[in-house]
C-alpha cells in the first residue's frame, strides 16, 4: 500500500481530500492528518509516507518550512502543495522544493482525481529507479570487495611495484604506516574432520572471515581476507607489539568459541 498523509489546518478540506476516493481500492493508504505543520512533521516522523498533501498556510510550521524538514527526514517524498494562494513567490519556493505538484483551493474533485493517478505512476516510476539504484549499489560493492581482496592478495605476494601499491592504496583509502601488522590464521585439516561437502568447508571459512572482520572493525585501518582456501589474512595498525598479541590471543578465542579445534 502507498501511504498517504495529508496536512492542512481546514477540516472541510481535509475531509473533502480523504472522500475524494476510495483510497484502498485504488492502493492507498491514509496514515494519519495533521491540522498543523508540527503535528505533520510528527506524524511524518512516525509513518513515514509515501505521498504528502499539504497546505502552504499553517500554524506553527507552515507548509514551506515543513516540507524543509520532511526533506530530511524522508528520501525522495512526492509532495502536493494545497493552497489558496496563486502567487508567484509561494510556486518559486515549491519549484525549488522539488514538490510534484501545487493545486489551489477549493479544489476541483475531477482534477483531484487525475492528480491521484499521476501521483500514482510517479510513486511506482520512483519505486522502480530507486530498486535499479539499490542493485547498481549492490553490484558496485560487490566489485569493490572482490577489487580489495584482489589487491591485498597482490600485496601480500610481493606482484605490486611500489608506483602500483602507492596508486591502489590511495583508490581504496588505505593508509599504510609503520605500525601495521600482518597475521595470517592457517585453517587446519582437523577442523574440516567430518565435512566432505565443499560448500560445508567454504562456510568454515566464511564463519572466521566474519569473526575476524566483527572482531577488528573497531580499528581504524585494517582489512580481512580470504588469500587461498585454507589461508585467512589480516592486515592491521596497532600501536604496540603488546597491543598487537593482546588483538591476536583475543581473536583466537572468539574463533574458538565457534570452533572446538583452534585454528
């Protein structure tokens, strides 16, 4: 369902909004009105709408200083702008809002229902970009982890000139200095006693990759992963040898809190 809010310090209008149409026949629904802009960004905070009407003139926050703060709160909300104003100044302020559309009262009931399905397409049109941008996202972070783990493993192997590790190291925002450290966790063959199954051993792996990442995600500069199918690395800053034994003896035993055999 969209949801729907609609905010305006006339009763008659927002009655005369909400018996427009029948709003869940047609996919809608009406999360809550507010009488003035407080109460809106309130309600706006809470449900969350999809869609907004909104009227110009209100008391408290009037309507271009709610959809300010409804900006914030929300991304990429399709607004109505409601009012008995047609002047220049108030069309500015919505165009410059990025609202979708301005209507002015009293509002014409046929013309509403055309604003209704217009509303409508552009909420499902938005829908559908905004699912492309999150599986672009999704691709691209995905490419970034297998383009670092192909780096590191490069690094570790000694493959990389000093003008090729100084030119990756800046591209992925890696600062090395002289208090990082490498540690390398060997998974040994006991700990696979009794799994045959290939996807069983590379879920073993995946489980200590991942304590491994929780455990120092708290560092500032470091990196986990996966250099050969027995072999987990860890690049890490610490401060100290003492602090760097510390790290190692404290990861070790989360991951033997996973696994009976220590790896």
């Amino acid at each position: 369902m969209i949801k729907v809010l609609i905010a305006d310090d006339e009763p008659r209008i927002r009655r005369g909004i909400k018996s427009t149409i029948n709003w869940e026949e047609n996919d809608f629904e009406l999360v809550g009105e507010a009488e003035d802009g407080e109460e809106a960004l309130s309600l706006v905070k809470e449900k969350k709408p999809d869609i907004l009407f909104i009227d110009i003139c209100m008391p408290f926050l009037n309507g271009i200083q709610l959809i300010e703060e409804i900006n914030k709160v929300l991304f990429n909300p399709i607004i109505v702008i409601v009012s008995g104003y047609d002047e220049f100044n108030y069309v500015q302020a919505a165009l410059r809002l990025k609202v979708f559309d301005y209507i002015l009262k009293p509002i014409d009931r046929e013309n509403f229902k055309t604003l209704i399905n217009e509303v409508k397409e552009e909420f499902i049109l938005r829908k559908k970009e905004n699912e492309k941008e999150n599986f672009k996202q999704e691709v691209l972070e995905s490419n970034i982890s297998y383009l670092k783990d192909s780096f590191f493993k490069a690094w570790v192997s000694g493959k990389l000139n000093s003008d090729e590790l100084k030119l990756r190291m800046e591209n992925f925002n890696f600062n090395y200095n002289n208090n990082m450290g490498l540690a390398l966790i060997k998974i040994l063959e006991k700990n696979f006693v009794g799994i045959v199954n290939k996807n069983e051993k590379e879920l073993v792996s995946f489980g200590i990759i991942n304590i491994a990442r929780d455990f120092v995600s708290s560092f500032k500069n470091s990196y986990v992963f996966q250099y050969s199918a027995s072999r987990i690395v860890i690049i890490l800053e610490i401060e100290s040898i003492k602090k760097w034994k510390e790290t190692l003896i404290g990861l070790e035993e989360n991951i033997s809190k996973l696994f009976k055999d220590k790896v």
